[in-house]
C-alpha cells in the first residue's frame, strides 16, 4: 500500500508537470492568436503557468481540510524557488540580476513575506485574509503591467516566436490549442488530487505532519515548473529571466494561492510554522536581496557560483531545521 501511494505521489508530479507546460503553451497561442503582446502573455501565462501546481494543491487540500498540508506547500515551495532552484541555476551558469529586480521587485517579495506575519498570528487565513492578499496581487500585477515597456528583452523575445507563429495557425490549430489548454487544465486537477490524497497519507503512515510533507516533498515536486524554466533560461544565458521567474513566482504564491486558497475556505494553521517555516522563508528571502549586493561588480549585480553555494546549502540547512 506505502509503495502505491509513494507510485501516485510521483504520478501526481507528473501530471502537474505536464499539466502546467501544456497550460502554458495552449493559453500562450490562444492569447497570441488574438493580437496580445508577447510581453502581456509572459506576464500572465507565465505567472500563473508556473504556480499552477501549487494553487491547484493548496485549494484541493483546504477543501479536504488539510490547511496545514496547503501552507506548507506554499511556504515550501518558496524556499525551494530561492534556495534549490536559484541555488541551482547559479552553479550552472552565475546569475545576473537586473537593477529594475535588485530595487524593486525582491523589496516586494520581502515586504509580502513580512506582511505575512500579522495575518498568521491568529493561526488563520480567513476569507478577509484571502481577499485582501488577492487585492495585493491584483495591485502588483496592475504595476507589472505599467512597467511592461521597460521589461527585458530577453523575457520579450522568449515569446515572440510562439505567438508569431499562433497568429499564423487556422481554426483547426485553434482547436488543438483549446485542447490543449483543457488537457493542460484536466493534468493540473488529477495530479493535484493525486498528490493531495498520497501526501497525506504518507504523512499519516511516517507520523509526521502534514505541514512537514507539504514544505519539503510536495513543495519540491510542485515546484518542478520552477525549476524547469530556470534551468532552461541559464543554458540559454537568460539568467536574468530565471531570477524574474522565482521572484515573480514566490511573490504569486504569498498573494495569489495563499489569497485564493483562503478565500474558498478559511485555513487553520500550525503554531509552529510561526516558529520554524515562517523565519526559514524570512531568511531565504533576506539572502536572496544579499547576494547580489555581496557580489556587485562593476556596478552589475549577480549572484556568482559560490553565492549559488550558500543558496544551496542554507535550503538543506534549513529544510533539516523545519523537519527536526
């Protein structure tokens, strides 16, 4: 039965794997067919695209009342972004980062991050906390999109073929796109619930919590998008689109998946992620505004290999504190 359900979990990753990249491209075309801007579709699709999975796992497991397994994911899942993903994308390739995200954009994942305290210290995101949180990111985004002309390039360009070559597709293409779409959408659903299901019971059969399996195993496999898209921009030395995908997608899971999973259903949480997994994310995220500043050079931030060490090391340090 272990050995089943350890099958489903992997499954589960899997389909939200697949799920989320057909999503991607399927919405991607769809948008490009109807005259939107590369720049508009990155925004949106990408976003959303690359925390699918962990949206989709934080509303199925509040609704089956596992609000502690959907706030370790989210939690999780930060900490993967900035320590194993980033981490990782440094020692393949040293990371540039742009002023615009030095200034800006991480500022804001801390802010965010901090604000979480206060709506955590009564061990609860209610549907207020939800609605205020999506307001958040509704603001965030609305600034994201003024910004769009200043964007960069390379963010641009990873879109420009796709949607060139959308606008170009007949109706029969229009189809397949939609198909694709639902399919990408129907893989995010299964492999969510399969995932839920086996988490929790694996959980139960470790005696461990729930919050525990959400911020390490399930926050690892829901961030697989992640990881695949940063890892593919540094092979392409677009590492500067890597650092906007973790910043970007941490900022989406604080605001819009906690936002959303609390205001389909109120969540209790855990005392101690207050005492343990809360300061972890709190400190990953101070570290990732840190190193670029450390390894400043010539007036060009980056984050060189060894900062890609300490990334690295600082997420296992840390995931052996949370599950300690």
């Amino acid at each position: 039965m272990l050995t089943l359900e350890i099958l489903l979990l992997l499954g589960g990753f899997a389909a939200l794997y697949f799920g989320a990249d057909w999503m991607v491209r399927g919405a991607a075309r769809l948008e490009g067919s109807l005259g939107l801007s590369p720049i508009v579709i990155g925004l949106t699709v990408v976003s959303l695209g690359t925390s699918a999975p962990e949206l989709v796992v934080a509303v199925l497991a509040t609704l089956e009342g596992s609000g502690d397994l959907a706030v370790g994911n989210i939690l999780g899942s930060n900490l993967a972004n900035i320590g194993l993903i980033l981490g990782a994308t440094a020692l393949v390739r040293p990371v540039m980062v742009l002023e615009r995200v030095v200034r800006r954009e991480i500022p804001i994942m801390i802010l965010l991050t901090l604000l979480l305290l206060p709506l955590l210290m009564d061990l609860s995101v209610d549907r207020v906390d939800g609605v205020f949180l999506c307001f958040i990111l509704g603001t965030y985004l609305a600034y994201v999109f003024h910004q769009g002309k200043k964007a960069p390039p390379g963010l641009i360009t990873q879109f420009s073929g796709l949607t060139e070559a959308s606008r170009k597709t007949a109706f029969r293409g229009f189809l397949l796109d939609v198909g694709l779409l639902i399919a990408g959408v129907f893989g995010l659903v299964l492999g969510g619930k399969a995932i839920v299901e086996s988490a929790t019971f694996l959980a139960n059969e470790l005696g461990i919590s729930d919050m525990a399996i959400g911020i390490t195993v399930v926050a690892v496999g829901t961030s697989l998008p992640e990881l695949a898209t940063s890892l593919m921009a540094a092979v392409r030395k677009q590492t500067d689109i890597a650092v906007g995908n973790v910043i970007g997608s941490n900022i989406f899971n604080i605001a819009g998946v906690l936002g959303v999973a609390g205001t389909v259903e109120p969540i209790r949480v855990a005392p101690g992620a207050l005492r343990v997994e809360y300061p972890a994310v709190v400190i990953l995220s101070c570290l990732v505004l840190i190193l670029p500043l450390a390894f400043r050079r010539q007036g060009r931030f980056q984050i060189r290999r060894l900062g890609g060490v300490i990334l690295l090391g600082a997420y296992f340090i840390l995931a052996v504190w949370v599950l300690a």
